[in-house]
C-alpha cells in the first residue's frame, strides 16, 4: 500500500512555506502537449519537503484546466494535496455520490476511506481527493 497521510500531516505540509524560485514565471509558461497546455514546477519547501507545482490547461476550452499541489514523499510517491479545477465538466465525489457542474477545489484528506477507496488512474498516489464546490467567478 502507499503512504497514507494524517489530517495533521497534510495540514502541515499545506502550511509550509515553499518559496519561488528567481525566474520562476519563465518554468511556469504553458507548453503544447497532446490537447492541452502544460508545465511542472519543483519547489523546495522551508523544512526541506518537495513540492510540485502542475498547471495545465485544454487548448479548446479555457475553463478546462487544473492547479495541482503535490507533495512528492522521500519514496517518490506524489501525493496530490489540492487541485483546483475549472468548470469544463461534471464531477461526481465518489464515497459521498454528490454530482455538480461547477468550478471545484479536491483536498487530499486523512479519512482513511478516502485514501483507500478512489482506485482511479488520475491518482498517482492512494490520497483521495475530496471534491468541494467553489463559487464561480466566472
């Protein structure tokens, strides 16, 4: 099984500092890949945890995007602590069957019914996301 993180743990991860790098905005301009825009950020947090930072965004659809923060554990493993996604589909939160049409927020979560229950592709590591509605500013 993969690494399963507490509510605290995350909390602390999500809370540590992680300064930008000199020139920064230059590593974060989109690239074309297959579909949609991309690029990925390492960042090194002030306690010396890794971090990445992935933008990605549809080229047909520009409320089709996402803002992803990953803590990559000493293991490798990347753990998907929040992603921000756009209001380009219907999303549907897995344990609590909720479905809505909006701009949406997934937190990683120290419920352990989360971290082992969402079995999908997307998610590289065993942290669930749970979906939460954001008001749209659009």
């Amino acid at each position: 099984m993969g690494v399963i993180l507490t509510d605290a743990e995350i909390k602390t991860l999500i809370e540590e500092p992680k300064p930008l790098p000199s020139g920064y905005l230059s590593k974060l301009v989109l690239k074309n890949k297959s579909g949609h825009r991309e690029r990925e950020l390492e960042l090194v947090g002030s306690q010396g945890s890794t971090f990445r930072i992935i933008l990605r965004q549809s080229l047909h659809n520009v409320l089709d995007f996402s803002a992803i923060l990953t803590f990559v554990h000493p293991t490798s493993q990347t753990i998907r602590l929040r992603r921000y996604n756009g209001k380009s589909h219907e999303h549907t939160n897995k344990l609590e069957r909720q479905t809505f049409y909006d701009f949406h927020i997934h937190l990683a979560t120290g419920v352990i019914s989360y971290q082992v229950s969402v079995k999908t592709p997307m998610l590289k590591s065993r942290i669930a996301m749970q979906a939460c509605k954001m008001q749209s500013t659009v």
